[in-house]
C-alpha cells in the first residue's frame, strides 16, 4: 500500500511531462483548454500543448511579451492576459498566432501599440485594449488586416482623439467601447462623429463619448454636439510652410522668429478649438413665416384680382350708360328727317 502511494506522485509527474502540461496549470484534453490564472506568474509558462485552443493567463504578474511568446501553441484561438502587469510588448510577442480570434489584454499598463504587433492576426474577431493607459493609436493600424473583427474596445485609456481611417479599415465591426477617455472636442475629432453616426445608422453598437476638453464642450455628449458648431481644421499656410523649411538653414532666423511662431501656433489652436455660434433658426419658426408670408401673399393677390374685376365691371356699366341716351336722342332726329322727307311736295 505504502508502495502504491509512493508510486502516484511519480506517475503524475510523467503524465505532466507526456501531455505537456505546466506545473502550475490545469490542462483540460476534452476542450483543448490550460487554465494557469491567479498563479503568479511572472512570465510564459514553457511546455504548453501544443494542441491548445484556449489559454487563461489572467490576474498574474507577467510584466513583458517577448517576441515569438506563443510559438508552442500556434493553434490558439483565445488567448486572456487580462490583469497583469504588461508593460512593454515585443513587436513580435503575437506571431505565428495565424487563428486567434479573441484577444484579451484589459487591466494592464500598456502606453502605446505598434502595428506590427498585430500583423499576424488575421483571423482576430475580438480585441479588448480597455482599462489601460493607451494615449494614441498610431495611424498605422489602418493598414493591418481587420477584416474579421467584430468587437474593439478601448475604453477607460488616456486618448484623446481617434483617426477615423482605423475604425474604417474594420468594415465587420459591430460593438464598439469608447467612453470613459479624455477626449478633446475640437475640429480633429469631426470625423469621428461623423463615423460614429453612420456607425450606429447602420445598426452599430456603442457607447457614449464624452468631452474631457475644451471647457465649452466638457462633460458633454460628442454625438449631440450640433455639426454647425464644427470647424474644418485649419490647413498650415504656405508662408508657415516655407518658413519652416527655412529656419534650419539660418540660425539668426530662428532667433529672432520665436515670438511670432509661437503667436502662430496659438492661433491656429484656437481656431481648432470648437467655438459656439448663434443657434440656427427654428425650423418650426421658420415654417410659421412661411405661412404667413404665403397668406399675406395671397390676399394681397385676392384684393388685386377683386380691383381689377370691379374696374372693369364699372367701366362697362360707365359705357353702357353713355352709350343707351345718345341712341334714344338719335332716334327722333331720324324720325323728323323722315317726316320731313314726306312732307315735301313729290
């Protein structure tokens, strides 16, 4: 018996190394999933199996990706990192993960991304970046291959604006998190709204925006802000232009133009920032005018036509009375020429 005892941990430990199991994770065959959560990793348990599906590494302590991280599972299809410590991710930390569809990495320390770190990702359905500390997105993401995702979450990070171009090279996307960011509401944030209302007109899910800055616009809705209140961005003047190319070329220039560049550079923030106009017009006021400068219109028109009638009217009465004396008055003329006619001797 005492044999037999002995015997169990040193079957356990071959069958740990036949399957590929790491010590600290629960490998389950039937779904093809390892669970290594809430172990205190500090980086990639080796040995994985080959043939897994699905890989907890949640609420650890993992504070890097080194690239090529995942070369021993290149069937994973999910993977979760949420609730670590990652900090700095390799540019290859994802590659040969040819059919990930749905990756976690919520609850780190992430500052910025890369595109080459999703160049591989082909077949990614879900991305969740949320509850970071991202403060761009480099416009580079609009030429990696997201065909296939359908849910990309962002929220809770330090942006402060988003190039509508990445959210259009993602044409199957239909749930979209972005609140709880520090956007900044001025003219380079139009395209974004304007995105995000036809988003949602074609059946898109998201939540609400709200203006971190400037203070005209903070705590409001981005999607209820009136397009009438946006301003095209300013383009750089071609004097702005030219003197920038030359002021590497002479230093006195640079000595003696900071003050007016500087006075440049403000100016053209402050035309970027949103400014509030006079609200337009109501449509209802503007119908109700229209209405009644239609009726004014028209009675004036009615008093018109009855003048005219009335003219006319009185005119032909004014002739037919002049005309009906003269004919009585004629009449006897005739009579008497006649009578005398007879009367003179045949």
């Amino acid at each position: 018996m005492k044999g037999e005892l002995l015997l169990l941990p040193s079957v356990i430990f071959l069958l740990r190394m036949v399957c590929g199991c790491p010590e600290k994770c629960h490998c389950h065959t039937a779904s093809n999933s390892v669970d290594c959560s809430q172990q205190g990793l500090a980086e990639i348990p080796p040995n994985l199996p080959p043939q897994t599906l699905t890989l907890h590494l949640q609420d650890n302590q993992i504070h890097q990706l080194p690239a090529f991280a995942f070369r021993s599972v290149p069937q994973l299809r999910t993977l979760n990192l949420r609730n670590n410590s990652l900090s700095n991710l390799a540019p290859g930390a994802f590659h040969g993960l040819q059919h990930l569809q749905v990756l976690n990495l919520t609850q780190n320390s992430l500052h910025s991304l890369e595109s080459r770190h999703f160049h591989s990702l082909s077949q990614l359905r879900e991305l969740d970046l949320s509850s970071n500390n991202i403060s761009n997105l480099p416009t580079s993401l609009r030429g990696e291959r997201w065909e296939n995702l359908t849910v990309f979450a962002v929220q809770q990070n330090q942006l402060q604006q988003l190039d509508r171009g990445i959210l259009e090279s993602m044409p199957s996307v239909k749930l979209l998190f972005l609140k709880d960011n520090l956007w900044k509401c001025n003219c380079h944030l139009l395209g974004l709204k304007l995105w995000l209302e036809k988003f949602i007109y074609k059946g898109g899910v998201t939540d609400s925006i709200i203006c971190a800055s400037p203070d005209t616009w903070k705590g409001k809705d981005l999607l209820k802000i009136p397009h009438e209140l946006y301003q095209p961005c300013p383009f750089p003047s071609p004097d702005l232009e030219s003197s920038q190319v030359q002021q590497p070329a002479s230093a006195h220039w640079a000595v003696s133009r900071p003050p007016e560049s500087h006075s440049v550079e403000e100016r053209d923030h402050s035309e970027c920032e949103l400014k509030p106009k006079p609200r337009p017009a109501n449509l209802r006021h503007a119908v109700v005018t229209v209405i009644i400068t239609g009726v004014g219109c028209g009675i004036l028109f009615l008093m018109m036509l009855v003048a005219a009638i009335y003219g006319c009217t009185y005119a032909a009465i004014t002739a037919q009375y002049r005309g009906g004396p003269l004919a009585q008055t004629d009449e006897p003329e005739k009579t008497e020429g006649k009578e005398l006619f007879d009367s003179s001797p045949a």
